[in-house]
C-alpha cells in the first residue's frame, strides 16, 4: 500500500491538534512496520510540528523519530505563511516546493498523491 500522510493540525491548538498529529504519526509508524510505503507532510499550520517534534521533551518525540525516515517534509509555501521557514530548515526537516503556485515559493505537491493513486490521509 502506498499511505501519505498530511499533517495541518496547529501545534498551538492544544489537546485536539496534538491528538491528530499524533494518530498521524501512529498510523505511519504502523504502516512502516508491515513494510508499506508512507510518506508524511506537513502543510498549513501542521508546518510548526516538526521543531516542536524534534524537541527531546515533547511527548511525541520518540514516535516522530520512529517515523522520521518517512517524514518527506513540509510544505515551503505554508511555512512561509504560518512564520515556520526557518523552525523547518533548523530541525533538518526539507521544505517542499515540488508545486509550483504563484506568489509563493512552491508548496507540497499533494494533488500527486491522489493522482498516483496513493491513500491520503489529513490529519
């Protein structure tokens, strides 16, 4: 199986996005463990996770290094819009640019992963 997995929750947000991050999370790791491929994006405000993620204190910080080999990376034009450019360069996560819009940078190409077929899923 093929999963992608976008994540747009606001780390700000408190309980309820923290719990969609997290099932995201889960749901790659299990996928990896019975060998499908999974790829995991972050978009919109989701763009703040990753530095918040790579901090040792936070409570899905082992879960997103479980999963990291899958974390293909945040959206560039989300992160230039939700002020997160440079947190996503500074924890090492890649800034994506592969769609190209107008007036931004580039953005995550996620229309091509359900044009390719793949399970999409937005937490």
């Amino acid at each position: 199986m093929k999963l992608a997995i976008v994540i747009t929750s606001d780390p700000k947000g408190g309980d309820e996005p923290l719990g969609r991050m997290f099932n995201g999370l889960a749901l790659a790791h299990e996928a990896q463990r019975k060998g499908d491929e999974v790829e995991v994006v972050f978009a919109g405000a989701g763009t703040r996770w990753p530095s918040e993620l790579t901090k040792l204190t936070h409570p899905a910080n082992g879960l997103y290094n479980a999963v990291r080999t899958s974390v293909k990376g945040a959206s560039c034009g989300c992160a230039a819009v939700f002020g997160a450019t440079e947190s996503v360069q500074a924890c090492g996560t890649a800034l994506l640019t592969d769609k190209p819009l107008e007036g931004t940078p580039g953005l995550s190409n996620l229309h091509g992963y359900v044009a390719a077929g793949w399970n999409t899923l937005v937490f």
